[in-house]
C-alpha cells in the first residue's frame, strides 16, 4: 500500500487531535454514516444550501482541475 502525506495546516491539525479518538483507528469523527449524513444535512438547511457528500465531490474534482493538478492526482484522492 502506498502512503498519502497530506499537508494541513496546524490550526486545523489541533483542532483534529483535540477530538477523542483512538490511537489506532483512522476515523476522527466515531459516528455511523446516517447520523454524520443527518447532521450534515440538517446543519445545511438551517444555512439555507443544498448539498450531497456526492456534490462535495465534484466540487473537489473542479478546484483540483483549476489548480492544475493532474487527472493522476485527482482521480485518487476521488477514489
């Protein structure tokens, strides 16, 4: 298996370690889909937008394309 570094910044790095999570577990956020969906969801609507997890996606693809990254890159950060 091949590694993904992915560079963040340190705010975002602090605010990810201050959540409880186990050691070996790769998951930061220990909640089922339906309930991460749901909350989401709900959090959106209360701002007055619309958007899928599939949505996010796309939009992804698109700021990666802007930025010139190549198709490689993108293709397997979008799985």
């Amino acid at each position: 298996m091949r590694l993904l570094f992915l560079h963040i910044p340190d705010y975002v790095k602090n605010l990810i370690n201050a959540v409880p999570h186990e050691r070996d577990n790769d998951f930061i956020v220990q909640m089922e889909y339906q309930t991460l969906r749901s909350k989401f969801y709900k959090l959106l609507e209360e701002r007055g937008y619309h958007m899928t997890f599939h949505d996010h996606r796309h939009l992804s693809a698109s700021v990666m394309l802007m930025l010139n990254i190549p198709d490689k890159y993108a293709m397997e950060r979008g799985g």
